[in-house]
C-alpha cells in the first residue's frame, strides 16, 4: 500500500474512525479523507455516490455506525436496524459499483450467538439465537459481513470484516442515556467521586465476563488489515482475556480514586453472560494488541479530564 494512497474512512471523528485516522498518519500516510455527517449523511444513496464519484478514493475503512449500549439498543431497535444497514450498504454497493478493490468493514462481536461456546470463534456465526438486547445492530452487522463476503466470492475483490471486541478509549462516548459500560462506569465515579464519593449504582449482577481492547489497538488491525491481503472474510479483533463487569468496576474505581460504595441494581438485564473472543487467525497472520486493560482505561481516564466540560451538563 503506497502512503499516498487514497483512503477515505467512513466515521473518521467518532472514536473507531478517529484512532485509524491518528494512526495512519502516525505510518506516513498522506491522502487521507473523511467527511462529517452534516457534510455526507451516509443513509443516502446518491449522495453516497457522488461523494465517491467525486473523490475517488482507492480503499474505503467503514468505521460508521449509529452505536449504542443495551438502553440505547432496547428503546430504538428500528434504528439500530435500519439505520446502519442503510450507511454500510450505501458504503458497500458503491464500492463495487466504482471498482474499489479494497474495503476494509468493522462489525462487532455481538453478530455471533448469545449462548455460542467460548471464546468465539468466526465459525459460529449464524449457527443460534443471537442476544435479544442488541439483535437489531448485530442483525445490521451480519448483513454487513455477508455483503463483503458475497462481493469477495463473487467478485474476487479484497473486501474483509473484523469483527472487534468490546471498545474503549481516546473519543469515546460518555453520555450515560447511549454510552457503552465502561465509559459510562468512568463518568458515574467520576462524578461520584467530585461528589463526596457517593455511592454509584450499576446495572445488573456484575457477573457477566467481558474483553475490552484499547482503541488504538483496533486501528493497528485496520492497518494490518490495509497492508496486508487477509487470506479469509473475517476476522475477529481483541485481546483474549476477559473479566466480570464487577472486576472491570472495581479497576476503574481504583484508578479514578472514588472511594463510596457500589450498589449493584440486579433488576437491570445483564445481557449476554460472556464474550471472550477467539483470536487465534489474527494472531497466526501476526497481529496482536499491545495496550493493558489498567494502562488503556487510565489512557482514557486522563483524556476524559481534559474534556469533561462537554458531558458536565447531564446530571446522574
């Protein structure tokens, strides 16, 4: 891949498309593109096409998604749905329709089964039922994969999809009405903390065991991705190692400094019971993570500080 090449990244200021822009900089690459969604509203089909038909770019990283944790999922499932089938579609269809040969689709690990054996591997997808709180994204994922994987069968073009584990980091979201559990976990002690160390309640058992990479190690894999043909159509992306949410709770509280209790509200659903990702292929073909759950969450931790005035206004 020549740093010169042309490459447009769909999303590229949320927090995925952020950390490949940084990234690919960071290696030299100098012709980058990415337009915002008041400039480029992705569920619209022309105007899809003549972004690409404007600027012609050689490889297309989509890295956008309408995203959100299990209230977000469970209050607006035909969003979810149709929403991101609509953005990946346009994104794909005019890809094969202008001829680009490489296209590199981020997904996510809820696309495989609630109950599927651990760690997940590729080839349990689609074989059960998926996890009721979140299937209307992972039904919009999975269609996502399976377009890439039809167009590379069909076609014989470099389409892959990697499929990360659970994401936190530098841009994350810390709205507490749609954010994921581990930047919403940061901001609740926090703000306990600011406040005397009060108590902070969180939803479910803390039982369920879940993996988190850093983000700047997923935008090393869409690198690895971009610089190398993968030899298969998917891929799974994280760490290996996973933990109880309890433990993810009492690693950040550790590291924000909030002293109070935790009160555990187990009439909130706890959704999928583990999601440890199988991540051998990835590892053979000689990518792996580089960044610890403590040294990413405190990463995190001191970028939230430097932009905590813009989440000041929603109380808990």
């Amino acid at each position: 891949m020549e740093k010169d090449t042309k490459v447009y990244i769909a999303g590229h200021n949320g927090m995925v498309g952020s950390a490949i822009w940084r990234t690919l900089e960071a290696k030299g690459y100098t012709n980058l593109i990415g337009a915002s969604s008041s400039e480029l509203d992705l569920r619209n089909q022309l105007a899809v096409q003549d972004f690409f038909s404007t600027e012609k770019p050689k490889v297309i990283i989509d890295a956008a998604a309408k995203v959100g944790g299990i209230l977000a999922n469970n209050n607006f499932p035909y969003e979810f749905l149709m929403e991101n089938m609509l953005i990946q579609n346009n994104l794909i269809n005019t890809s094969l329709q202008l001829g680009i040969e490489k296209f590199i689709f981020l997904g996510s690990s809820c696309i495989y089964p609630k109950f599927a054996p651990q760690p997940l591997r590729e080839d349990y997808l689609l074989t059960d039922s998926l996890e009721p709180t979140n299937e209307w994204y992972a039904i919009a994922k999975i269609t996502g994969v399976k377009a890439c994987q039809a167009i590379r069968k069909q076609f014989n073009k470099d389409y892959v999809s990697l499929m990360p584990t659970n994401l936190y980091g530098i841009n994350d979201n810390f709205d507490l009405n749609t954010s994921h559990v581990l930047p919403a976990m940061m901001r609740k002690f926090h703000e306990a903390k600011l406040n005397n160390h009060s108590p902070v309640t969180l939803w479910g058992s803390g039982t369920p065991m879940r993996e988190f990479l850093f983000v700047d190690d997923m935008a090393a894999a869409v690198v690895f991705a971009l610089e190398n043909k993968l030899p298969e159509y998917l891929y799974n992306v994280g760490t290996g190692e996973d933990l109880t949410i309890k433990e993810l709770a009492e690693t950040i509280q550790k590291i924000i400094g909030h002293q109070g209790k935790i009160i555990w509200d187990s009439t909130k659903p706890d959704g999928t019971p583990r999601k440890l990702m199988d991540i051998s292929k990835m590892h053979e073909l000689g990518w792996k993570h580089k960044v610890n759950l403590e040294n990413g969450i405190q990463k995190t931790y001191n970028w939230f500080l430097q932009n905590e005035g813009k989440y000041k206004e929603v109380k808990i």
